[in-house]
C-alpha cells in the first residue's frame, strides 16, 4: 500500500495530537503514564476527550 505525502502528513499530525492530548492529561491530574492505574473517573473523563479527538480527525481524514 503506497502512502501519499499528504497522507504521512496526516498520519503524523494525528499521532502527535494523540500523544500530546495524553501527555497534557497525565501531567495537568498528576497521573502515572499507565492508564490502568487511574482513578475511574479520570479514565472516563479521557476517553470521553479521547473519543471527541478521534471524531475530530475522523473528519478532517474525510477531507483527504
């Protein structure tokens, strides 16, 4: 499967709002690096932004 360079692009701008939304979480609550160590209600809290952020490059993807 050839990858276009818009498509790395994408891929490599989306990976990076994925692993900076995680840091930014992790650091601002004071949270160990490993999920399954959270509280429940800071693990739902994420997945909750986590899932907004995915329909987000969902859509921008659509516009590829």
């Amino acid at each position: 499967m050839n990858v276009s360079p818009a498509e790395e692009n994408f891929i490599r701008a989306r990976s990076k709002a994925m692993s900076d939304h995680f840091m930014e979480f992790v650091v601002a609550r004071g949270l160990d690096m490993d999920a399954d160590t959270w509280p429940d209600a800071d693990r739902s809290e994420f997945e909750v932004r986590n899932r907004a952020l995915i329909d987000e490059w969902k859509r921008k993807a659509e516009r590829l």
